[in-house]
C-alpha cells in the first residue's frame, strides 16, 4: 500500500512537472510588445521582473503592463516561429551602405557608409544620430556627414516596413547642409538585431567658392537631389 501511494506520489509530482514545464508566462505591454519567459519577481501593483528563454531579464513597471497570461509550450513554439518581435526599448545602433546616383547633372554620384546610434523609445519610434563618409566616384571628392536620425516602424512584425529622416550638415570637399527621406523594409534577427533595405531621396545644398583669379572670388551653392539603394545592419 506504501509502495502504490509512493508511486501515485511521484506520478503526479511527474505530471505537475511537466505541466509546469509545457507552460510559460506571457506579459503583454501597453506599447504592443509581448514578453514570452517566467516571472522571477512580482511587487502587486508596482513592478515585475521576467526572465526569457535566452536568459534575459526585463523589468517593467504594472503602469506598462495590458495583462499577464499563460500559454502552453506549443503555442510559444507557434508564436515564437512567427513570432512578435520582443521588445526593442534601449540603445539602438545602426550600420548602413549604398550608392546615391545623381538626378541633378553635378557629377555627385557616390558610395555612402555611415554609422547611427540614439534610443530606441519603444517598437516603432527611434531617435539619434550618427556620422559617415561619401566617396564621389565621378569628381573623386569626399564628404563627411554629421546628422541628426528620427524612424518608425510602422508595424510590430518580424517584417515590417519602416520610414527614416537624416538631417545635418556635411564638411570636406562637399560643404552644406543635406536632408535624407527613406522608406524600406526591416528583416528582424535574433535578439534585437535585423537587416534593413531601403529606397533613399537625398538632397543636400554644395557651397563653394568660386574663382575669377588668383584674388577675385565669391561664395556660391548649388543643390544636389539624388536617389539610391542603402542596405544596412541594426544591432
């Protein structure tokens, strides 16, 4: 009789186990992102903390909390296969290159690689600024932008499309300032990393001197409009 209430015992230990195994908890936010891991801490009313299938943990105040569920293993599987993107809030860095041709007959083809790092305020709005360099490939000339970056992801997918604006001033052989308008697609990766592809308009104003001779000058600008294809990396 021991033996057969040990094993009922164990067999519902076993059972508990499992379930508890098959079950994550799932926190979704007021900013539409959704937190699949375990709650490792929870203050009623204040604040939780969850931990993720990678280890991460994140914290977040009940203000930012929609509600807290349970789902079985399969359907995380399901979700996570499709998957809502976790949340992106924090640092947010960017990499991108591409090619810029001229549409303004000013020989202002040219290669850009630049680099942007501001913050990522939730999973559609970012906010930052960056450098880069432009190589001219028909007047070998360089420039070196300096801008502010604002984007937004328009949806909160794996997949989403997305709109960039740049603005500064660029010094070096190409002076002025310049404006950026993009629209593209993001690939989300793992983590918060994704590749991005993008259709670019870019305008910038080029002052320059102007020589009659070695004494007799005066200032003047032109405006060069251009059109390209950036890839790039988030990380």
């Amino acid at each position: 009789m021991r033996k057969l209430l040990l094993l009922c015992v164990l067999l519902i230990g076993a059972c508990l186990h499992c379930m508890a195994q098959n079950y994550t908890e799932v926190v979704y936010l007021k900013n539409g992102s959704i937190i699949r891991g375990i709650i490792i801490e929870q203050v009623p009313n204040s604040s939780l903390k969850i931990q993720t299938a990678d280890g991460s943990i994140f914290a977040y105040s009940m203000d930012e909390v929609v509600k807290i569920t349970k789902e079985v293993g399969a359907s995380r599987n399901k979700y996570e296969r499709f998957g809502e993107k976790k949340s992106l809030k924090g640092y947010k860095g960017f990499v991108e290159t591409g090619y810029i041709f001229d549409l303004s007959d000013c020989n202002a083809n040219r290669f850009e690689l630049s680099t942007t790092h501001g913050y990522q305020f939730n999973n559609y709005l970012f906010v930052g600024g960056g450098a880069g360099i432009n190589f001219y490939t028909d007047a070998d000339l360089y420039s070196v932008p300096l801008f502010a970056s604002f984007r937004a992801n328009f949806m909160n997918k794996k997949i989403t499309p997305f709109a960039d604006i740049k603005s500064g001033y660029t010094v070096g052989d190409v002076e002025g300032a310049f404006v950026t308008v993009g629209f593209g697609v993001r690939f989300a990766l793992a983590k918060k990393m994704a590749l991005n592809l993008k259709l670019e308009y870019a305008y910038q104003e080029y002052d320059y001197e102007y020589y009659y001779s070695s004494s007799s000058y005066y200032y003047d600008n032109e405006s060069i409009n251009g059109i390209g294809v950036k890839l790039g990396f988030e990380f």
